[in-house]
C-alpha cells in the first residue's frame, strides 16, 4: 500500500480532509446539498521547524488535531442548528462574534485536554491507590492503574456508540477511511470503489489514543516516586512524551508492512469495530468531496507505479554539474551489445506498460514493410542518387523487371539519360546491328526496339543489367 499522506476526521453529517497546510469540511445540509468548505492551516510547528523534531512533532500534531477536530465540529454543527430569524450584521457585529467563536473553541479545546486528563490519567491513579492496603508491589499496582485506564477508555467509546447521533459519526468516520483506503489501494475514487474498501486504517486516531494508554501502562510501571505528588506530576508531566511516541510509533505502522509492527496494532486496528461503521452512499459522496477538495487523486495514482525516489539520491543528481556514479567508461559502453541496451530501456519504461524493441530487428522489419508497400514504379523512379564526396555515384538499388509494364523502357530511358550526364569521356559508338521487325515489341509507354546496341558495361551496367532481365522474362515466357 502506498501512503497518500492525506487524514480525516468524521464531523456532524460529514467529513474533514486535511492534506499539507489545506483542510476542507465537506457536510451534507437537511436539503440534500454538499457543501465543501476549504482553508488552509499552518500547523504549530510548521515556521519553527519543530515539526521535524521526532516525538516533538508528535506532542504538536495532538494539539493540531483538537483544534481542527473542534473547528470542524462546530462548523458542521452550526448547519443543523434551529434557524433563527436574519437580521443584517453590521462589520463591528460580525468581528464580534467570530471573536466570540474563537473563545469558545479554545475554551472548548482546554477543557476537552483537562477532562481528558482528570479521567484516564489521574481517576486511574487514584482507584488504584484503593488497593495500596492489600497489594504491596509498586509494579503491580501501576499495572492495576494501566488496565483501569485502558478499561475506562473502551468503555467510554463504547458507551457513545450507542447514541444515535455518534452512530452516524461513526459512519462518516468509515466513510473518511474507505476514502483514503481506496485511493491509497491505487483505485479511482467512485462511490464502487470506495464501498468495497476497509473500514480500517494503521493511522486513525482511534489507534493513536489506544497506543497511549498502553504506552502509559509501561512508562508507569518502571518510573516510580515515594512521594504520591510526584507520582502525579510525572504523569502530567509524561502525557506530552507518551504522546509522542505514540505519535512516532502510527506513522511507522502507516507506512511499513512489518509483520512485528502489523502485530501491534492489532489492539487499535480492533478497537476501530466501535469507532467506525459500514456507511450508506450518501455519506461515502461526502467523503469523496472533501477528499478532492484538498487532494488530486487522479494525479497521484497516475503515478502509483512508480517507485520511491530516495530523497539524498535524488538531491545529489540534481546539484549542478553533478556526474552519475553508476555512469560506465566510454571504452565499456563501446563494447555493450544492442540487446542489453535495449533491456536497460525497457526497464526504465516498465511503468508506462511500453516494450522497447531491439533497434536491429525493428529497422528490419520497417525496411520489409516499406518493401511490401511500395509500388514497382515508384521504385524504379526514385530521385538521382547523391554523389558522394569523392565524386563516386551510388548505383540505384536493382530491381527485378516484368514483361508486363514499362520498366525496361524506363530503367533503358534513365540509365541512358544518367550515363550521359555523368560521363566524362565519350566514348566511340559501336556499329548497329541490323534491325529486324520481330525485335520490337509495344508496350503501354511506347516502342522498345531491342536492335538497339546494347552500351558498354563500363560506362553504364545499369542498361545490361536490364536488359539481361528482360531476356530471361522473354524465354521463360516463350518456353
């Protein structure tokens, strides 16, 4: 499978899409009608460079995702909210409230980080702590603490699953994976392809918050404090750095087919039967639109073929005057043979589906069809052959004659018209022979009188060679 690099979300009757520095929301209105609103975002990291910091970026991506996550819910909401009546805003009314919805979102986002925090971080803590009187053994009781979290943590999901309204999340969220599944599958995007892909996805965040409790279960169970403050500043202080590499370890699972790492993530790869859910079509058109909103699937699968290109590799063919290491000596070139040239040029056509053929065997074979398609007169009447340098004539290419045309009228015709221009010296004419009536013959042309002295071989082959033709067609038509 390869990566498309885009992620989603599921929001109130939609879908969000983000690819780079652009995200869109895609929402289905109570009319019927999708409405796909885009816009860019620079994430946290993105002017500092700290995006590029391993588990660093991690900590900032989380931070990412809530804010976008939120924003896009509560824009997805305000479609189905009741309608009031439209009273005309002024600038200063309208200014206001958007710095009114800014409020509420990152008050939104903190409280969703502080509930969050209070119930599967430090409410597991404290249950554990219960048992301190009958269980001695400080691993064992962080162990309590990592199954209590990871219990609370399904149960939550579980127990939202069974309302209506996160019903239908869920769907869009099934939606938003079969999308990017489809595409990242290399298929065209159709409501087809789309409905016959997995539900499931290595980079949902649904895997990433599971990866973190169990993380968490390890980082407590070997990071331990006499002092039961510290106990709990360590794991506020921690919950960044689990982040992080839970972070680190999703975005490997996405792009690696490693039997180990498809091993663990299982557990979250299982967990997403609760957190998605088969999708009608309606919901997978949606999820489509917010797909192309951002991302040109048509552009990258046209490509899907084609193999990685090693980034290093890449930077150092293209520094100026930069020479290939793989390039051969002159001397070794010279003594390839055309087959393995040409097996080097199909491979490097291989993903265009394009079989280059042996320069040898593909000249032939035009010289054969252009033979083949050439008509006798033609081919007697082609131009004067260029003269060379040295001042030598090419012969023209010899044909063989039929008693049925003019060609022997011609070819005589031509050559006597050639020898003359060409000739330097002339020479003395030979005697005629006499004539007799039974040596001329009609052709479509005209006359060809055969008592007619045949030239001098040295000063023009051209008229012999004809004309010993010609006596053979005669005598194996007369025989």
């Amino acid at each position: 499978m390869k990566g498309s690099g885009i992620g989603g979300q599921a929001v109130m009757e939609g879908v969000m899409m983000k690819n780079g520095d652009k995200y869109a929301v895609a929402v289905r209105k109570p009319d019927g009608e999708i409405i796909a609103e885009t816009k860019e975002y620079k994430s946290l990291g993105s002017k500092s460079g700290l995006n590029k910091i391993p588990i660093v970026r991690g900590v900032l991506a989380f931070i990412d995702s809530l804010k976008l996550g939120i924003g896009s819910l509560t824009y997805s909401a305000s479609f189905f909210e009741e309608e009031e009546e439209k009273k005309p805003e002024t600038e200063e009314e309208r200014s206001k409230k958007e710095k009114q919805e800014k409020a509420v979102m990152a008050g939104t986002v903190v409280l969703s980080v502080v509930l969050a925090i209070g119930i599967f971080m430090l409410l597991p803590y404290f249950i554990s702590r219960i048992l301190k009187g009958h269980i001695e053994s400080e691993g064992l009781l962080a162990l309590i603490e990592g199954v209590i979290r990871v219990g609370l943590f399904i149960g939550y999901v579980a127990a939202i699953s069974l309302m209506d309204d996160i019903k239908r999340v869920f769907k869009y969220h099934g939606a938003e994976h079969k999308s990017i599944n489809c595409i990242e599958n290399g298929l065209e995007l159709t409501v087809e392809n789309v409905r016959k892909q997995s539900r499931h996805h290595k980079r949902c965040g649904t895997s990433f918050l599971l990866i973190v409790m169990l993380i968490s279960v390890l980082f407590f169970m070997f990071i331990r404090f006499d002092n039961a403050w510290l106990r709990i500043v360590a794991r506020l202080i921690l919950i960044p750095v689990i982040a992080g590499i839970a972070y680190e370890f999703i975005k490997l699972a996405g792009r690696s087919n490693n039997k180990f790492v498809e091993i663990l993530s299982k557990p979250g790869m299982a967990l997403q039967n609760l957190t998605t859910a088969e999708p009608d079509d309606s919901m997978i058109e949606c999820a489509i639109a917010s797909v192309e909103a951002v991302f040109d699937w048509k552009d990258f699968l046209a490509h899907y073929d084609e193999p990685a290109k090693d980034a290093s590799a890449c930077a150092a063919s293209c520094e100026p005057g930069a020479e290939k290491k793989d390039e051969e000596p002159v001397a070794e070139k010279a003594g390839k043979t055309a087959e393995d040239k040409t097996a080097k040029a199909s491979k490097k056509s291989k993903h265009k589906h394009e079989q280059v053929k042996p320069a040898a065997e593909e000249k032939k074979q035009e010289e054969k069809k252009q033979e083949e398609t050439k008509p006798a007169a033609e081919e007697v009447n082609k131009p004067e052959p260029v003269k060379a340098e040295t001042g030598a004539e090419e012969k023209p290419a010899e044909k063989e004659l039929s008693l049925d045309g003019d060609d022997v009228f011609i070819a005589r015709k031509k050559a006597k018209e050639t020898a003359g221009e060409t000739s330097e010296e002339v020479k003395p004419e030979k005697p005629a022979k006499p004539k007799t009536a039974d040596k001329v013959f009609e052709t479509r042309s005209g006359k060809i009188d055969l008592n007619t002295p045949v030239p001098d071989p040295e000063e023009d082959d051209e008229i012999l060679k004809a004309l010993d033709q010609y006596f053979i067609l005669k005598q194996k038509k007369d025989e």
